[in-house]
C-alpha cells in the first residue's frame, strides 16, 4: 500500500518543482504543451477511452478555443480570464452542436463526421479573414502578472491540468464512469440497464468540448502565434493515437501516451522527419499486438512480476453466532 | 456555368469511383475502410510517376498504377483487416486501416513531396479545349464503365455471386464451403485495382498529390451514404450529386465553403433518410 500512496505523491512534486529542474527552456516549453494537450486528451479520454466514441476532429474544438481566446483577449483587449472562460464556453457549445447530429451516427459515420468538422472548422477560419486573419494567422497574447513568465504559464498549465485531471477521474470512478464503459462495450446491454445512452454520451461529448476549448487557449498563448496550419488533422489524429496507445478506459495510460509521444519526436531527431507516419506506425502496431493500450500491458508485466496474493481462507461456520441467532429467533 | 457543372461531374465521378471501392470492400468485410481513397492517391502518383519519370507507355503506366492500387488493396487486408476482424471487436478495424492510410499518406509525401505535381496527358488534345477536356470526361467514363463491369460481375460470375453470398450472410456463406477469407482477400485486391484505376483516369483533374487520400476518403464516404451503403446506382447518383452540388455552390458562393456545403448535403439526407436514397434499411437483430 506505499508504493501506491508514494507514486503519485513524488509525480506531483516532481510536476510542481519542474522549472527548476528543467535543463532549459526548450524542456519547460515541452512540458507546457504536454500540459494543454493533456487538457484536451483528459475530456477527450472520457469519449474515446470511456464511451467508445472515436472521434478523430477534436482539433478542431482545439482551433476554436485557440481563435476564440486569440480574438476575445487580443483583438478585444478583455481579460484573460474572461478569454480562457469564453474559449472553453463556445468549446463546449460548437461541442454540443457537434455533438447532437453526429452522436446519434454509427461508429465509421460518427468517425466521418468529425473529420469533416475539423476540415469545416479550418475552411471557415480561412473564409472568415476579416475575424480570423486567414491563412497570415492572428498573434495569441500571454496570460497577466503572476502568470507571465514561462514559468508562471507552466504553473498555469499546471493547475488547469490538475483540475481537469480531478473531476475526469471522479466521472471515471463512479457511475458515470461504468455507464459510460457499458455503453463502449455494449449498446444494446446498456440501455437495457437504463442508462441514458445518448445523453451520457452527448454530456460528457461536451464536456470534452469544454477542455478542448481551454486547452486551445492555453495552447494558443504557448504558441503565441496562431494560423490555420497550426491546426492539421494530423494534430487531431495525435490525440485520438495518445489515448488509443495508452489505453482505453485509464486515465494514467493516456498521460504517459501524452507525454511520450510529444516529448519523443522532439527529442529524438530521425522521428521528427518522420513524423506522422511514426504515429501512423505506433497506432497500427498497438491494435494488431495490444489492443487494449500500453497501459495494460504495464499491468499484465506488473501481475506477473508480483503476482497478486490471493487469499486462501477457509470457510468455517461460525457455530456460535448461529446458536445465538437461533436462540434469538426463538425468543 | 457550363465548365462548373462539367468539372462538377468529373469531381463527382470521381467520389463515386470511391464509393464503388467502398462498396466491393464492404460487401465481403463489412468493414468501411479509411484506406479508400488513399488507393487511388496511389493510382494517380505512381500513374505521374511512370508517366514522367519513367516515359513508360501510356499502357504500362495504366497497368502499373492498376497493380500498385490492386498490391495496397491486398496488403490492406492482410494488415489491417485480417487479424483485426478475427477479433470481433467492432471499433477496431477503423483504428487499423487510419492508422495504414496515414503511414501511406506520409510516405508518399517523403518520397514525393507535398505539392501537386502535373499529371501528363494521356490522348493527344489541345489544352483550349474547353468543355470536351479529357480530363473532365475520363473520370466519368471509368467510373460508368466500373459500375457496368461490377454489375456484370456480380450477376455473371461465380466469384461475383460467392461476394454477394458473403454479403448476405457470411456464416452460412462459410457454411457452404466459401473460403471467406479467400474471397474478401481477392474483394480488396479488386477494390484496390478500381480505385488505382481511378486515381490514373481522374490523375489530370486532381494532379498527382499526396493529400488527395483523406478527402477523396471522405467525400467518397459522403456520396455513398447519400446514395445508399452497398448501392453501386447509389453511388453513381450520389457522386454526381454531390460533385455537381459542390460545383454550383463554389460558382455562385465562391470556393470558401466547399466542405461545409457538401457534409451539410451529407446531413440532410441522413436526418430525411438515414439509409440513403438507394440504400435499404436493415434491421439490426439484437
């Protein structure tokens, strides 16, 4: 029971003290934006990972929440705040409007939708120049006082992360979450079971709305610069791939997928050529060996290196509260 | 007006085309693969390829493109869909073939690189030809004649009859002694040739371009579920219908919009008439 306590303890502690640890900028700029696709891969977890949706144009909530902010906080000059707030409300309603034609949709239509609305998404930014900028892109503005610094972004980072983190985990934890697993799993067993299918669906779609559309904020401030190239499908693609590889129905399976597979084109130089085909490759290799993500397959190596111990009792009736019950039912 | 519908019909040929590979590969598999118009993608880069680089003949090129297309079609399969199908698992056979189209897409636009590159003429013809261009009119022709030629297929032959069997039903089709893995094999390996075909025949409509596999994925997709899953007349009109839509739409609102337009068409007939024009509605058993 330690290990399982100290773990996340000295992850969090490593997490908060990371700038000054971190060799140099480069690393805390990775970290950051490890950190705001992690905000988006958390609500998109819940779609993917938990009800089985595959929604694959979730870069496309991220290119609205990144815009919102950019034209809200820069070209309106309001405050950050009320940016970041803005970016997740219109994420979380061009969610819902996504959401309630294409939910009802089966798995490949559902899959097309999205795709098309990623694509939609960068048409309009490109038609709309006046508001957008077109293809020339519009400058992202940093966040205010103690958040100004890159580190103070990080932490930033950081706490959004964190919190977006806690309330996925206790939607994964309860009912929600099992409702949304038996709707992944089976349809027809789920609404026999009365779950509200395509509500459960359609909420926690939005939700996922919701993180996209601050990730995009926090996202387009990390860049400081937006344009409509920033947002490629392949970007959608990378989260759909975090998630798939780290595992679905986890949550700490999609964090080391996050981090990973950031972290690792960037630091390792021949992956970076190729890019998205690496991507392509890792997916493939992950559904034809295992496909129930990396995650279980730490677990499947952690039971076999210390197996489980099973307890062996042995049944015995207890004769003297059987006596005492009996004695009292005779009373 | 005249040039717009035109080159409305040559798009929309194409995107039926698609369809029509979609449809052989769901026949067999009941798989609607995202590779579809990454075939044809091929068909048309490697046609470019053979064309200029090589100055093969025309013949050789068409063959050599049909084959590269017929190659992926099978490679397809036996990656992607044969061990994943084996699993039951409904989801994972969309993970598989994305992942495949986007290993293919990247790999082409390393070794190609990532802008359009010029298709070469295949018939002698001046370029001010106008309306009777042959780029517009030889996408409409191969995808008539692949619509002919499949029905052909499938009411003439005993391989078309055992895709139709598997089709139908496919436990009672390997009841019956079909090697049904045989089959949807040899499915692909046809998929993919047509949709080679294609590619090469719409090569001087699209140019030889890397990305042209994810839109023709998804508007190939569009036209076949307006026109009706499993339906090749579906995919014919759905093609022309969509192709023209977004013509007209791009002459009179301007090219902005052209996505939007054709996934709103996609909507409509999915809130009107969810199996599509052609399609027929199954009943799920439960």
């Amino acid at each position: 029971m330690h290990m399982k306590r100290a773990v996340p303890v000295v992850v969090g502690a490593a997490l908060i003290t990371l700038p000054w640890w971190a060799r140099d900028m480069y690393q805390l700029h990775l970290a950051q934006l490890i950190g705001a696709y992690w905000v988006l891969i958390a609500g998109l977890n819940l779609v993917v990972g938990f009800s089985g949706q595959l929604s694959v144009g979730h870069v496309g909530l991220l290119a609205i929440g990144a815009y919102a902010f950019a034209i809200i906080t820069g070209t309106q000059g309001l405050h950050p705040a009320v940016g970041v707030a803005c970016a997740g409300g219109i994420g979380a309603l061009c969610g819902l409007l996504l959401g309630l034609p294409s939910l009802r949709l089966p798995g490949f239509y559902f899959a097309m939708a999205t795709l098309a609305f990623a694509l939609i998404v960068s048409e309009i930014i490109l038609a709309q120049g006046a508001l957008t900028g077109g293809g020339v892109g519009l400058p992202v503005p940093g966040f205010p006082a103690p958040f100004d610094t890159p580190q103070g972004t990080y932490w930033l980072i950081l706490i959004v992360g964190g919190l977006i983190t806690w309330l996925t985990w206790n939607v994964a934890r309860f009912m929600w979450g099992r409702g949304l697993i038996a709707i992944r799993d089976s349809v027809v067993t789920a609404e026999a079971v009365g779950i509200p299918v395509f509500r459960a669906k359609l909420t926690v779609f939005v939700f996922s709305g919701l993180t996209a559309g601050v990730a995009g904020a926090l996202f387009g401030s990390i860049q400081s610069y937006v344009t409509p190239d920033t947002f490629i499908f392949e970007l959608g693609l990378f989260f759909f791939v975090c998630i798939v590889i780290g595992g679905r129905g986890s949550i700490v399976g999609p964090f080391i997928g996050t981090a990973v597979l950031t972290a690792l084109p960037e630091l390792v130089a021949p992956l970076a050529k190729l890019g998205n085909f690496f991507y392509g490759l890792l997916l493939l290799v992950v559904v034809l060996v295992v496909p129930e993500g990396i995650g279980r397959l730490i677990e499947v190596l952690l039971e076999r290196i210390r197996p489980r111990k099973i307890g062996s009792t042995a049944i015995e009736p207890d004769l003297e509260r059987l006596a005492a019950a009996i004695r009292r039912g005779r009373a | 007006m005249l040039i717009a519908l035109v080159s409305g019909l040559a798009a929309g040929a194409l995107y039926a085309a698609a369809a029509l590979v979609y449809n052989v590969m769901f026949s067999t598999s009941k798989v609607l693969s995202v590779t579809t118009g990454h075939t044809s993608m091929l068909g048309g880069v490697f046609g470019a390829w053979f064309l200029s680089t090589w100055n093969l003949p025309i013949l050789v090129a068409l063959l050599g493109s049909v084959l590269i297309g017929a190659v992926f079609g099978f490679v397809t399969d036996l990656v992607a869909i044969r061990r994943v199908l084996s699993r039951t698992d409904e989801h994972l056979w969309l993970l598989s073939t994305l992942a495949l189209a986007t290993m293919v897409q990247q790999a082409v636009a390393l070794w190609w690189g990532t802008e359009p590159k010029p298709f070469p003429r295949l018939i002698p013809q001046s370029f001010s030809a106008g309306v009777v261009d042959q780029k517009y009119w030889l996408p409409v022709v191969v995808a008539l004649l692949m619509a002919l030629g499949l029905d052909v297929f499938y009411r003439r032959t005993l391989y078309g009859k055992l895709f139709v069997a598997m089709s139908e039903d496919i436990f009672a089709a390997r009841a019956r002694g079909i090697p049904t893995d045989r089959i949807r094999a040899l499915s692909y390996v046809l998929s993919g040739a047509m949709g080679g075909l294609a590619g090469f025949a719409a090569g001087q409509l699209t140019f030889a371009y890397f990305a042209l596999g994810l839109t023709l994925t998804l508007n190939g997709f569009i036209a076949l579920a307006v026109g009706g899953l499993g339906s090749n007349v579906g995919a014919l009109v759905g093609g022309a219908a969509l192709g023209i839509l977004s013509s007209i739409a791009t002459y009179y609102v301007g090219g902005e919009y052209q996505q939007t337009i054709s996934v709103g068409l996609l909507m409509l007939v999915l809130l009107l008439k969810p199996e599509g024009l052609f399609g027929s509605r199954n009943v799920r058993p439960v």
